[in-house]
C-alpha cells in the first residue's frame, strides 16, 4: 500500500478565541507549519486574514510565510485557499493571487472548488441557522480555475462538498482536463454543520464507488468534527489519505495542529502503514517541482 499522506490545514476561519493554538500571523503560521511536517504532515494549507465573501486575496503574506518554510523544508507542499463566489467577485480577482503564486515559482498545488455550497452551522433550535452564506463556484468558474492549473503546471487540491462536486471533477477526468497532480479531497460535514455526507463508513463507500476505476488519489477531512474519531482508521486501511487540522476540528480539546497530526501518524504506525515524506508525496501525486 502507497506510504500515507497526511495534510494539515491549520487555520481557515477557525479563530482564537475558540482555540488559542490556531495560528493567524504570519510568524505563528510559518513555525506551525514546521512543527507540522516535523510531525508527519506533507502538505500544509492554511487561509490569510481574508474572509470568505471577500474577492480579493493577497499573494504576500503567503509569499512571506512558504519562503520561510522552504528554507526549512524545501520539499514541502503548501496551497492556498480563496474566496467564495457571487456578484461580489470575478473568478478572475479570486484566483488572481494563486496564478501570482504559481509564476513566481512558489506553488506547486492550488485548489480547484468545482460546485457551489450553502455553509452554516445549525442554531439553538437545531435547524440551519438564517444566513445568507453560499460558496459559490460556477462551471466557468471551476473551467477558469482547471485551465489555469493546467497551462502553469500546478496540481490540485479539489474539494468535495457533495457528491454533485465528484461528479464535475469526473466530468473533467474523463475528458483528459484535470491537472497533473490532483487529488480527491472529500470533506464530510461535522455534527453541526449539516451539508454533504455524514463521516460514516457508508459515505465514504458511496463516494469510493463513484471515484472506482478513476485511478485518482483520495483523502477524507471532517469539517466541524474529528476526522481521527470517525474515518481516518477507515481511509488508512483502504489506502486513502487524511486531512487534519484546526481549519477542520470541533470536539471537547483544544489541541495544536501538530498533535493532530501525530494522532494520525501513530494510526497509520498501528495499522502498519508508513506515512510519506513531502518528496514522497510530490512523487506519488506527480506534482511539478517548484
């Protein structure tokens, strides 16, 4: 079975005041990120200041924060994240920062949204709370963000929210048009986050039989939950991958990314599965070398 690759997001939206050890400066994300991939973690993500209805994202701070990483671990494999869609925006503005990154040789995987999510949590009453919050991503948004992953050589991190986004990403395995590089991200939404599947065997089966012949490498992360509580056992023992970190976590702790990370390691370690390297990772997705 492929060495397992582990993927620390460390921040998104998640703030301190719920986690003191979620990293937001730049400072804070460079040695987070470290300590990560000391652990065991091969790809790092993590968002800047930006929130999610805002267009515009700044290449810099990323650009400051993987230049000090690289230093450290020059094999790393780190991606951004972006804003949601709407009338707000252009495909062009929210993804304006990932091909800055990519030409100044910096990226070596962005991430690819191919469908549109309503995203809240549940209230007090236990139904979805009132807000008006759509991640939304068109299919010439998601054609926008494929070719240009492909014509700068990127891989791609592509997020599934629903099975509808696995059909799409498919769509576009099939007709030759991913990107070299790309990986399967499913995301299966927490307690109290109620979109997508649920993180039960049963979802993860559904969606492995939608994926079966694909030949795409796969990874599972649970947004508002405990991925190493529900499936990560499952997707070590089946040869997938697992996504971890604070962007994703909601339980009764308050631990560092790192220890999230370790917590998988030694999963992988007890089912006898090696966990891989940056460079084993960029090898077994067939990224291009920054």
């Amino acid at each position: 079975m492929q060495p397992l690759i582990i993927e620390a997001a460390i921040n998104g939206a998640t703030p301190k005041a719920m986690n003191p050890h979620v990293p937001r400066s730049v400072p804070e994300i460079v040695e987070c990120a470290c300590a990560c991939i000391a652990a065991g973690a091969a790809i790092v993500h993590h968002h800047n200041d930006e929130g999610l209805l805002e267009g515009r994202h700044a290449s810099e701070p990323y650009h400051g924060a993987w230049t000090r990483v690289y230093e450290r671990h020059p094999d790393a494999v780190l991606y951004p994240t972006m804003g949601g869609g709407g009338p707000h925006t252009t495909i062009k503005e929210r993804y304006l920062h990932v091909e800055e990154l990519a030409d100044a040789g910096m990226l070596r995987m962005a991430l690819i949204d191919p469908g549109s999510v309503s995203l809240g949590p549940l209230d007090s009453d236990g139904v979805p709370a009132a807000i008006d919050l759509v991640y939304q991503n068109t299919f010439a948004d998601v054609r926008y963000m494929a070719d240009v992953c492909r014509a700068r050589h990127v891989g791609a991190h592509i997020s599934i929210f629903e099975p509808g986004f696995l059909r799409v990403a498919l769509a576009y395995h099939a007709a030759g048009r991913l990107p070299a590089g790309a990986k399967i991200q499913f995301y299966f939404g927490g307690p109290n986050l109620p979109f997508g599947l649920p993180p039960t065997a049963a979802s993860l089966e559904a969606y492995l039989a939608m994926l079966e012949g694909s030949g795409l490498p796969w990874m599972v992360g649970v947004i508002g939950g405990d991925v190493t509580e529900t499936l990560a056992a499952l997707a070590i023992a089946r040869g997938g991958h697992v996504r971890v970190g604070l962007e994703d976590y909601a339980g009764p702790r308050q631990p560092r990314n790192e220890e999230l990370v370790s917590e998988v390691v030694q999963m992988a370690h007890r089912a006898g599965r090696s966990v891989a390297t940056p460079a084993q990772t960029a090898e077994l997705l067939a990224l291009p070398r920054h």
